[in-house]
C-alpha cells in the first residue's frame, strides 16, 4: 500500500514538472528555461526535481522519447492492402490511419511547441527518423517491399514517410481544422495517387 502511494505521488510529480516545463518553454522558450524558474514556478524544491531529472534536457528527452514511442505504437501495425483499396474506393477512414492521426490530434499543441521555434531544435530529426523507421518496419511486416522489388526499400519507405510527415505538418499548420477521421481519408487519396500492389 505504501509503495502504490509513493508511485502516485511519483507520477503526480513527474507530471507537474513535465507540465509546468511544457508550459514554460510555451512562454519563454526552451533556452530560457532552468532549472531554478522551473522548480520556483512548479513549488518544488530542487531536490525533489534532482529526484526526477538530471536537468532541463533529460526532461525534453523523456517527453520527447515518451511521444515518439507512443507514435510508433499507433504507426507500426498491420495493414490489409485489400481493406485500404476498400476504403479508398468508398471515400472511407481506414481504421489503422483514423488511429495514428487520433494521437497526432492528442498531443498537437505539444508537437507544434517541439518542432516551432520555441523547442528543442533536435526535435524535427528524431521526428523524421522515428517515421522512417516505423514505415520502413510497416511496410517490410505487410509485404510491400516484395510486391514492390525495382524500387529499392530506403526509398519507399522515405516517399510513404514524407507523404505522413507533409500531411501532419500542414494539419498542424492549420490548427487540426479536420477531424482524424477526414485527415485519414485525405491520406488514403494521396497514397494511391501512386498505389503499390
């Protein structure tokens, strides 16, 4: 009993800190931000912080590496080509597209601050990185790159990546004005504007 409470009070302090430095890094910047204004304005003392985190950069890297992951979970799944030209024909969400833009909606005002001037600049590249990789692993598990020998694997998994990546950055741009279902079946257009068997 003890230890679940003392895990509580551990996850309820991670989230103040985490919150308090998104909300921090919203107003003033990322390079702005220390150590010292972060604890002041969560009410905690240093200690309790040093508990946590090593500093300002292990907690935009565990937000940053808490997101990503999230996002590959939501990415890396099994598609059924015969159910996507299903949707695609009826102008229909496909279910497995509806879920990777449902977490991009979540967590949208965050990705805007970690990719706009105010963020860590490393942040676009890992984000790029981590959706080459899912895609790649995405599209080895479904086959694709059998049905698909002439063009070599890095580069299909890097057009179906830019293809995800351009339309979450101009969603984004807009402020979501779309629903995930509508953004999912925009994406579906786009991908058989060149389909792969």
């Amino acid at each position: 009993m003890a230890e679940r409470i003392h895990d509580v009070m551990t996850a309820r302090t991670k989230k103040r800190i985490r919150d308090t430095f998104i909300s921090l890094v919203e107003q003033y910047g990322f390079n702005a931000v220390t150590v010292r204004n972060l604890t002041a304005t969560a009410r905690i003392n240093r200690g309790t912080f040093y508990l946590h985190y090593k500093d300002k950069y292990d907690v935009i890297e565990q937000i940053q590496t808490d997101f990503l992951d999230g996002l590959q979970k939501v990415m890396v799944v099994n598609i059924s080509p015969d159910e996507m030209k299903q949707t695609y024909r009826e102008e229909k969400p496909y279910l497995p597209f509806v879920g990777m833009f449902e977490y991009i909606h979540k967590y949208g005002s965050l990705i805007r601050l970690l990719l706009g001037p105010k963020g860590e600049p490393g942040f676009a590249g890992k984000l790029r990185d981590m959706v080459n990789r899912s895609f790649h692993k995405k599209l080895q598990n479904n086959n694709i790159f059998n049905n698909n020998p002439a063009i070599p694997q890095e580069y299909l998994s890097a057009y179906v990546a830019a293809i995800f990546l351009g339309v979450m950055e101009e969603w984004l741009s807009q402020d979501m004005p779309h629903s995930p279902e509508q953004i999912a079946v925009f994406y579906i257009k786009l991908i058989f504007l060149q389909p792969f068997k």
